[in-house]
C-alpha cells in the first residue's frame, strides 16, 4: 500500500516509521525543511519538503496513485483542505484526517473526508469509562452517523433491576444490543431479565441521551 502523510510532526513521524516497518510503501510531506532533514537522518529518504495543501505537491507525492493520503499537521484546517485536494483533484482512494477539535467531524465527513482521528475524543472516552459507574458510558461513534454506542451499569436499587426487557421503557430510536453479566456476553430477548450488575450496552443518538439515561438510571 502507497501512503502518504501530510505532516512530519511527532503523530507524522511516528505513524510513517510504524507504516514502514509493516512494509508500507511510504511518503512524508513536511514542510518545514529542518524538520523533513530530520525525519530523512532517521527514517531514510522517503521524505518530501513542501506544503502538502498544494496540488503541485501532491501531484509531486504522487497523490495519484495513494491507496491512502493522512493528514496529521496540527491544524484542521489545513488537515482538510489536503485531504479535499486529495480527494477531488487526484482522486486518493481514501484520505483520513487528523482533528484537534471534535466538533470538526461533523463537516468533515460532509465534505467527502473518509474518517477522522480526534485524540480529544480518544482521551475522553477513557476518561469517561473511569467515571463512578452510574454515568452513561460514551464507547464509540459510529463513523458518518449520530449513532453511538454507550454503556450502563444496573447498580443496587436500580428501577429496572429486575425487570424484562420488554418492561423497560426506552426513547426511540434506541436500543440494547448485548449485556454483559458476569463473565457471559447476552444478545437479549424482549423477555430477559435485567439483573444487578449487569452492564448494558445500548445504541442510541445524541439526541436521546438523555432520555436514555433517565429509563436505564433514573437520572
């Protein structure tokens, strides 16, 4: 696989050092020249000066035949208009961006950028997931969607512990896909019951929320 990365900082650097030792075919742009001189000392000449968000240099990158183009700069917008470039002048099977600011998802992926990697996000997750555990888990989203996946934790005194799914009364669109009891992973029916300690792990939109987290933890 062809690959280039747009931006030869440390997430650059190190993403294109793990792409060759798996054998990747690899290409840095940086536009910074110490900094490509740099890269070139340690990972050998697979790297290229220039502003990855001109078309002349990624036509130079060979942004033609890239099975995949990542744009990892520090600064989103650049990251998009790289991979838009990518995209639509050259025709890059796949772009990925990197985002500092989550809310950016959204427009990225409506204009055209395949997927896009947010550390916040990343962080916050497993933040999230160390909170007390009657808060609603954040897990994932589901990419190009407002379908996220999250987790419930059924404490003592709960006011579904004990109940049948199908007696729960949970916001549309929503939906509890697995529990996870004990050491046992459950795909429910509408008529299995919901126990103390079960973990259950639900996919909702962000809009219902809150509504969920008032039917599964009466907050």
């Amino acid at each position: 696989m062809y690959v280039i990365v747009a931006g030869g900082g440390k997430v650059g650097f190190y993403l294109a050092k793990e792409l060759v030792e798996h054998g990747h075919e690899v290409l840095v742009v940086e536009s910074d020249a110490r900094r490509a001189a740099e890269i070139e000392a340690q990972l050998g000449s697979i790297v290229m000066c220039g502003p990855a968000d001109e078309a002349r240099v990624l036509r130079d990158a060979g942004a033609e035949r890239a099975d995949l183009v990542c744009a990892v700069t520090g600064d989103d917008e650049d990251n998009l208009v790289i991979c838009q470039v990518a995209k639509a002048r050259f025709h890059a099977s796949r772009v990925i961006a990197r985002i500092n600011n989550p809310k950016n998802a959204e427009i990225f992926h409506k204009l055209g950028i395949d997927d896009t990697v947010s550390a916040t996000d990343v962080v916050l997750s497993v933040i999230e997931q160390e909170l007390p555990r009657q808060h609603l888990i954040p897990l994932l989203r589901l990419r190009h969607t407002d379908v996220e996946v999250v987790e419930a934790i059924v404490e003592e005194g709960s006011t579904i512990a004990g109940r049948r799914l199908r007696d729960v009364a949970l916001p549309k669109p929503c939906t509890i896909a697995v529990i996870l009891r004990d050491d046992a992973v459950i795909f429910p029916e509408p008529d299995t019951p919901i126990l103390i300690g079960d973990a259950l792990i639900a996919f909702t939109t962000s809009e219902n929320e809150g509504p969920l987290r008032k039917a599964l933890l009466g907050e």
